[in-house]
C-alpha cells in the first residue's frame, strides 16, 4: 500500500510539473510574440487601451489554457495506452505458461499481436524477447511431441532406492514452432508488420526444422550462440545487416543447413563500437551438410574460426567474402567433400592458420584468394596458411593466389595436394619449413627453373623440419 500511494503522488508530481512547465511556456511564448509586435510592427507608436490589454489578456490565457489541456490529455492517453499494454501483455504471458498446448498456442498468436498493436521499440522488443526466451526454455526434442507432461525413473544411488520425476511441456513442439513461423512471418518483407529492426536472441535454443528463408534480420544484435538446430535448417536468401550476428558454438544436426545466397552485410558499425562485431560462425558444428552457395559476407569481419565442417558435404561455391578479416583459423574441414569453387577472397586478410583440410576432397577451382593493390583498395595484404594440414586431397587448379602475401610457412602436407594450373599472382608466396611434404603436385616438378621467383623458398623443393 505505501509502494502504490508513492507511486500515485510521483505520478501527480510529473503531471503538476508538465502543467506548470504547460503555462510557463506558453506565458514565454506569449510575451516573445508581444515583444516582436511590439517592436517589429511599430506597436511602441501608440499606447494601447485597457480594452486591447483584456483581449490580449484573455487570448493568452486562452492559449496557456489549451496548452494545459493538451498536456493533460496526452497524459490520460499515454497512461491509458500504458495500462492497456500492461493488460494484454499479461493476458497473453499468461496463456503462454499454461499447461495445456492449444492454450500456449494461442499465447503465442496473442503477444505477437501485442507486438504488432504497440508500434513502440521498447513495447515490440519486450514481446519479441519473452518469445525468444520461450524458446530457450530447457526442452528435450524426445519428448517434444508427448502428450505426457511427467515422467519418472528409478535408479541406485549410495545403495538406496531413489526415484526422479522428469515434468516438461505437454506436445512442446508445436508450441515452439509456432513461435519460429510468427518470428520468421514478421521478418519478411511481405509482412504487413516487420520486426526486423528488433533484437532477436536464440541463445542455447533448441530449434527444430527451422525456416528463416528471405527473413531480413537488421537489429543491432542477431544471436543464435550455442543453439542447437536439428532438421533441415533453411536460412536461404536471409540478409543479416545489423552490427552482430552470431552463431557462435552452434550445433546443427540431423538435416542439411541452406544459407545458399544469404548476405551477411554488418557494414554498419559505428566508431565507439567494440571491434568483435561482425558475423561469427566460431567454434560452430555442422555434423550435417551445409551449404553457403553463392553466400555474401561484408563488414568488419566473417569468423570461421574453430568451426567444424563434418558433414557429407560442405560448400561455399562462389561465396564472396568482403569483410576487412576473413577468418577459418584452426577450423576443421572434413567429411567426404568441400567445395570452395569460384569463391572470392577479398578481404584485406585473410587467415586459414592452422586449418585442418582433412575432407576426402577439397576443392578451390578456379577460386580467387586475394585481392591486388587498387587504386580506393588496400588490397589483401596477407593470406595466412601457416601450420595448416592438408591431408587427404586438396586441389588449387585455375585459383589465383593474390595479394601481397600468401603464406604456407610450416604447413603439414601429406595426401594429394595438387597446385596445377595455380596462378601464383601474389608479389610474395611462401612455402618455407613444411613439417611434411609428401603427395604435392607443382607445374615445375619436372623442370624446376619454371618455378616463379615470387614463390619461395630458394632452393626448391622445400626442406621438411622436425
């Protein structure tokens, strides 16, 4: 009771002084307006009457009156528009957390109309943000679509006899994709009311068969760090291009993950900003095929680093990568193909240290890696092979090697690892200490004074350090 009459005199006090802020203003405004015809059309030449004073008089009051009245009704609406937000907001909260589906089904289509009724950013994102913590909630796909809501399990435990009751969300799956289909709707263009420019967090969700294709995600902050998708996974056509998009520590399981002709364009970054923005796909798993065909990257920077690739296949078929740092450093290319054909590497640097190429194949054909000095264009200024494994096959046929320098410094080459029809237009290339060197293929094997000078070391072929 005293919270509530603190509240009622702190809301009495903001309006008594939006009032009196109301009637000092208008009296500035009206004495501003007498001083300027006064002086500006020549009133001082004439003393005015008592009559023309009263007019003047009552007119400002008139005018301060309805200034008044103006404050006063903006604020009824604004805590009229405040009160019914908090009532729907709850309803729906409320039916989100009931135990029967149909009911948080319902939930769900209830605050995504909340969110599109109250156009405010603030009233939007709060809806937005209790969908995507919905989603982030313990769930165990198993059981996803059981109609029991407890479960209970006998086990031994320092000789006694202990029994667990598992208790969880009555046919949970429907109810969590129905919050992916309103989410991935309002993200369209098409949509009639777009969220796009909201924070959208998925962190450590589990999201199942998710369909994001054509969405465009331009909030500040896009997160799916630690999510684990299972099903297709289709991101085809999305464009990110807010400040931060992460998929860091992402698991993808269980179906082919499409982000064919996704653009992920966070260019926008402002000065103060932290400089790990950027799209990030670090320590990512895709235990299943994956697909960036004909992906686009742009912004501070692309980080693959630590990412697993382990699935059947895996392709970045002309893919552009643009960001000022392209990073794969220490990721893991495996599974029985990667393909890197026709991608474009033109990020000022560009870094595979430490990469592991163990796929059956991995293919760079006719791939651009680096970029020359332009004018407006710093160019790539290093391309950073150094200590990667290039086990199993690797091809470079046709690839330009570009830049100012492309570095291969202590790498592990063992398998077949062909560098035939490689244009090697890079002004410095180094393949100096390979800790193994076993199964490369050069243009010059048979006739070593091919060899271009900008490809080193001198003499060739490389010694092999311990």
């Amino acid at each position: 009771m005293r919270w509530g009459r603190l509240g009622d005199r702190l809301h009495r006090a903001a309006l008594l002084l939006a009032v009196v802020g109301a009637v000092v203003g208008g009296l500035v405004i009206a004495g501003l307006t007498w001083w300027s015809l006064w002086w500006l059309l020549g009133a001082k030449a004439e003393t005015p009457n008592q009559l023309d004073l009263t007019k003047i008089a009552l007119s400002v009051a008139a005018g301060v009156g309805g200034a008044v009245a103006l404050v006063v009704a903006y604020r009824r609406q604004r805590d009229l528009e405040r009160g019914r937000f908090a009532e729907l907001f709850g309803a729906a909260a409320r039916q989100l957390g009931d135990a029967d589906a149909a009911v948080r089904i319902a939930g769900v289509y209830a605050m995504a109309g909340v969110a599109d009724e109250f156009s405010a950013q603030s009233r939007r994102q709060q809806c937005i943000d209790v969908l995507c913590g919905y989603l982030q909630l313990p769930y165990e796909p198993t059981d996803g679509a059981n109609h029991i809501v407890s479960r209970s399990e006998s086990a031994e435990q320092a000789g006694t006899k202990v029994e667990r009751v598992y208790r969880f969300r009555q046919n949970d799956r429907e109810v969590r994709r129905a919050i992916v289909r309103v989410i991935a709707q309002h993200l369209r263009p098409s949509a009639d009311i777009r969220w796009s420019t909201c924070n959208l967090t998925f962190n450590g969700a589990v999201l199942e068969q998710v369909d994001f294709r054509e969405a465009v995600f331009s909030g500040r902050h896009t997160s799916f760090a630690g999510a684990t998708f299972m099903g297709q996974s289709t991101f085809e056509r999305v464009r990110f291009d807010g400040h931060h998009v992460t998929f860091r520590g992402a698991t993808f399981r269980d179906g082919p993950v499409l982000f064919d002709h996704a653009k992920f364009d966070t260019s926008r970054i402002e000065k103060h900003e932290p400089a790990g923005h950027g799209t990030t796909f670090a320590d990512a798993t895709f235990e299943s095929a994956v697909s960036f065909e004909s992906a686009h990257f742009q912004g501070p920077r692309t980080n693959f680093s630590g990412a697993r690739f382990l699935g059947p296949r895996t392709s970045f078929q002309d893919a552009e990568f643009r960001a000022e740092l392209t990073s794969f450093e220490r990721a893991v290319l495996d599974g029985a193909h990667i393909a890197f054909d026709g991608a474009e590497f033109t990020s000022s640097r560009i870094a595979f240290r430490g990469a592991q190429f163990y796929a059956t194949l991995t293919a760079f054909d006719e791939a651009k890696i680096g970029a020359p000095n332009r004018l407006r264009n710093r160019g790539t200024r290093e391309t950073d092979f150094s200590r990667a494994e290039f086990h199993g096959g690797v091809r470079f046929p046709r690839t330009v090697l570009g830049g100012r320098t492309v570095d291969f410094t202590e790498g592990d080459f063992f398998g077949d690892i062909a560098f035939l029809g490689t244009r090697f237009a890079a002004q410095e290339i180094h393949f100096d200490r390979p800790r193994a060197w076993v199964g490369t293929h050069f243009d010059w094997d048979d006739a070593p004074t091919r060899k271009p000078s900008t490809v080193k070391p001198n003499p060739w072929p490389p010694t092999t350090v311990a």
